[in-house]
C-alpha cells in the first residue's frame, strides 16, 4: 500500500504539472521533454485525470513541396 499512495501522488503532481506546462502554451512533445515521462505515462495520466491536451495547436500549414517535373 505504500507505493500505491506513493503513486498516487506522483500523478496527482505530475498531473498538475501537465497543467501548468499546457497553460503556458508548450506542445506534448516540450511536457513530455519536461517533465522526463514516457509517452505511455503521458498519455495514462491524462486519461486518469481527465485533462484535455490538445496533440497540436492551430499553427501553419505543413510545408507542400511539388513533385519535381517528368522529364
């Protein structure tokens, strides 16, 4: 039971630190740098916690590079 409360509290503060690192603006990829977790952890945390990080934020369009011509 030990390390299940502290699990616990792990994700209670590394959720609340998603939080933060959202509302400032990073991209999953910045948090998940931040905060040194995996993907899997990432992920697991805001399904436990119910926390909406958006995977991209409206920014520019994908680069489009044209087919070189057939010659």
């Amino acid at each position: 039971d030990k390390k299940r409360s502290f699990d616990e509290r792990y994700d209670a503060n590394t959720a609340e630190r998603i939080n933060t690192l959202k509302e400032i603006g990073l991209s999953r990829n910045q948090a998940l740098d931040q905060l040194g977790v995996t993907h899997r952890t990432f992920s697991r945390l805001l399904d436990k916690f119910d926390i909406d990080y958006p995977k991209r934020t409206k920014g520019p369009a994908p680069a489009f590079f044209a087919k070189p011509a057939q010659q």
